[in-house]
C-alpha cells in the first residue's frame, strides 16, 4: 500500500522535538504535515495500520507533555486556515494560532470574547486544556465554542454542536478523544479595552476582592509576597480608537534575551538559597515598575499584556530554555477565593519564606464541561512558578491551599491525581472507551492520569456518543 507523501519516517533520538517552554522533549517514530481534513483522516488509518499511537502537535506550549507521542505526530503548521463567516461564527483550521485568529477577526469586525495571556498556542491546543483568561463574567475558551470537528480513532470525522449534550466531554478533552479538524468560535463585536495599572496593599485587595471581579470586565493580579502589595490591571470598554494605543511589543536582540534570562534566573537561584529578604524586596519593586503596561485598543492587544512577542520571562518561546521554570495554575471555588488569599497570606508572613515570583490571581465564570476545574461553579485561579524546580515549593503552596479543594489546570503541572476531583470523570472515561477503545491518541503521560478503566460505560454514555454525525472519508 503507498503510504500518503506527507508522512515521513524518522529516526528516534535525531532531532527530538521539544516543547516551546523547555520542560521536555519527545521522538516520534512518523511525522504527518497534513493539508487538508482528508489528510487528518488519513494520518489516524496510518497510525492504526502501523500500530502507533498518534498526536496531533501546535505550539507546544503546554507546560506538561501531553502532545507527547513516541507514535506518529501530526504537526498541524499547514492545516491553519480560515474557513468560513457567518456572521459572529467563525470557523477555522485546528492549527490556526491564537495570533492568527485575532488578526482575522479583527478584519472582520470580530473578536474572541477572552484570551489568556499568550497568544501563541494553536486554537486546537488552548480549548483542549481550557484555556482561560481573567474575568468573573467570561468562561475558558471552549466555552465560546459552536462546534467542533474531529477525527476519531475509528477514521470517522465526527460533528459536535455546542448544543448537543456530548459537547460537555469534547470542548475540552486534552486531546484524547482524536485529532480535532475545525473548531467554529462564536465571536463578539470589535471592541476596544482600557487598562487602568494600579497598586494596592494585599490588606485592601482582601476587603475590595468582590468588587473589583464584579466592576471590571477583566482583572489581572499579581501579588507580591515580599512587599505584600498587588498590581492590578483594570480592563474595562473603552471608546478610544480600535489600534494598540502607541504600545509596541519589546524587541531585544537573542543576546539580551539569554543574557536577560540568564540575570533572572540567577536572582531567583540565589534568592532561593540565601534568604537576603531586603535585597529582594528591593528587587521586586524595581521588576513592579514594568509589570503590567497601559495600554488601550484592539481587545486582544490588551488581554494578551505578556504576549510572547514581549520581555516577559515565562512567555518568550525563542528564550534560552536550558533550564526552564516550573509552572502549577489551581482552580479553587470563587466563593473561598478571599479566605484561600488570606491563608497564603499568613503562611508567607509566619514563615518569612517568600517565592522568588508573583502569584498570578485570575477569575473565571463557571461553565458545564467534564473536566473543566470550574465544576460548575465561578472559580479563582492561583498560579505559581517555581525555580529552581524542586518541587518543594508547588507542596508547600498545596499544603496551604489543600482545605479549598484546589485542582489543576490541565496545561500546567497538576497537584494531585485528579480523578477524584471531577463528578463527571466516569462520563469523561467512559466517552474515551467508545470512542478510542485501543487507546491511540494516549501517551504515557495521559496514561498516568487516565488508568487503566475497564470499557462498560453506561447507557447514558453510549446513547451520547452515538448521537453525532459522522462522515466517512472513501478510503481511496
């Protein structure tokens, strides 16, 4: 049988790929450069036939191999366009990125209703680990999803409407379910955002917590340990013309970025070790001036304020990333969002012990996914990095934050195994066995947090699965 031309074969331990954040690498054993959906289609019979696992990769920004694959890796830099406008719905290619989506829409009078702070991930890559943003008022990404289209195990492309009941285990799926083709994102109209930067001490964001979510569209926090302070951006509509306020993203030469993220991470690898608190305090406050910046114009220039086309230190894919920094996101309930602030609180003044970064508190409203932390309720999300990575200080913060039935973002490194955490997990797992019963878009990370389930899902399960339409490709 003549295997398609755009799967080649490759040599395991030449050339791995890596991940844009440093945090692993992997060999596949095929690589697939699809074009079209009948070449996704294509690349997941190849796999099959071959008896290999298969993933399909964008960016690689997750923080945490899941697009790993020793198996066959469909890169997905040529399947990106868009497809189709009808009026807010928008429908483009899976590999299509975050940037390249916000210039789309931005001629067409659109935009993404949120965004997180980095624009550089595949669509196909932020809706599968839910990626989010930061307001009380706004769900993850895939909860602005309209449809989507994918491959599954068994070659059948599958069509799934927001307003079918199976959409709850495919808007995020991590993948697992097979290789997504189109998504179509219901849009908002072009606006234009301001943003107000303002300090607060930590006492005052505790007692103005609730007002702050509720009175701004967007809010962004960064608290500060060591000088017990938060830098808050404030976003909110403004009338100011739809362009990027004069803003211009920083542009350093690869020298100034390794020599640049060499300093840092020095900083941060002494500070760890010798606990001079004055020094980096001062430090910190001189790092604050430049935290958030001003701007205001198109929404997406605004939301992604750490877009990886900055000095940001976590953001910039083209860093030197020999020895990369750690990153773990929690979810907790919004209504114990205060208290779980206040414990962090104490804990770092008790213990004159304080991280060498911020940590970055964001909101998000409730949404109905499987395995969306939310759990259907508004969530506050508490992010921590570390470095170097010891794990020491991610147990720390879990021991404080443990009372709060804290769970983890699936794109950064989880807390605890979470399969006790989702009331809707047996749903999830039991869609997976039907729909990927040999388990081919899995790896072995995936196989770590999905263990070994027998496949008698429920009748509930297989009623959903079977009721989307699907469309077979001719084999020919």
């Amino acid at each position: 049988m003549n295997e398609p031309d755009f799967i080649t074969t490759s040599d395991r331990g030449q050339s791995p790929v890596k991940s844009a954040v440093g945090l692993y690498q992997f060999s596949p054993a095929a690589i697939a450069h699809p074009t079209t959906e009948k070449d996704l289609v294509e690349s997941v019979r190849y796999a099959h036939r071959n008896g290999l696992r298969i993933s399909a990769i964008g960016a690689l920004h997750s923080a945490v191999p899941l697009p790993a694959t020793q198996g066959l890796c469909v890169v997905l830099d040529r399947y990106k366009k868009a497809l189709k406008v009808d009026g807010p719905l928008v429908t483009v290619e899976s590999g299509m990125r975050l940037w390249e989506l916000n210039d789309f829409l931005a001629k067409q009078g659109l935009a993404l209703p949120t965004l997180g702070t980095i624009a550089l991930q595949t669509v196909s890559g932020a809706v599968s680990t839910g990626t989010h943003g930061g307001s009380i008022y706004r769900t993850s990404l895939s909860g602005y999803i309209e449809e989507i289209r994918l491959v599954r195990a068994d070659g059948k492309v599958v069509r799934v409407n927001r307003t079918d009941e199976v959409m709850k285990g495919v808007a995020i799926a991590l993948g697992s379910l097979g290789v997504i083709s189109t998504i179509t994102f219901r849009c908002i109209p072009a606006c234009s955002l301001q943003t107000q930067v303002c300090t607060m001490p930590m006492a005052s964001l505790l007692e103005r917590f609730d007002s702050i979510h509720h009175q701004n569209r967007y809010v962004d926090l960064r608290y500060s340990p060591i000088t017990d302070q938060v830098h808050a951006a404030l976003i909110n509509s403004t009338t100011q013309p739809l362009n990027n306020g004069g803003w211009q993203p920083s542009k350093i030469s690869p020298f100034q970025q390794k020599l640049t993220d060499w300093i840092n991470k020095s900083a941060m690898r002494f500070f760890n070790t010798h606990r001079f608190n004055w020094l980096q305090r001062w430090g910190i406050k001189r790092y604050d001036r430049d935290i958030y910046s001003a701007v205001y114009g198109r929404s997406d220039f605004v939301l992604t304020h750490f877009d990886a086309t900055s000095t940001d230190l976590l953001a910039n894919e083209e860093r030197s990333q020999l020895d990369p920094v750690a990153d773990m996101e929690v979810a907790i309930p919004y209504e114990q969002a205060i208290t779980a602030l206040r414990a962090l609180r104490n804990y770092f003044q008790r213990t004159r012990r304080f991280p060498s970064m911020h940590v970055h508190i964001r909101t998000q409203a409730a949404e109905p996914f499987w395995l969306s932390p939310t759990r259907g309720q508004d969530i506050c999300w508490l992010e921590f990095w570390e470095y170097p990575r010891t794990g020491k200080f991610f147990e720390e913060m879990m021991t404080v934050l443990r009372p709060f039935d804290p769970v983890g973002h699936w794109g950064k490194q989880l807390p605890q195994p979470p399969d006790t955490q989702y009331s809707h997990w047996r749903d999830f797992t039991d869609l997976r066995n039907l729909w990927d019963p040999q388990k081919m878009f899995s790896n072995s990370y995936l196989d770590k947090i999905f263990q070994p389930t027998q496949p008698t899902p429920s009748a509930r399960t297989i009623t959903l699965a079977h009721s989307t339409y699907a469309q077979t490709y001719d084999s020919n």
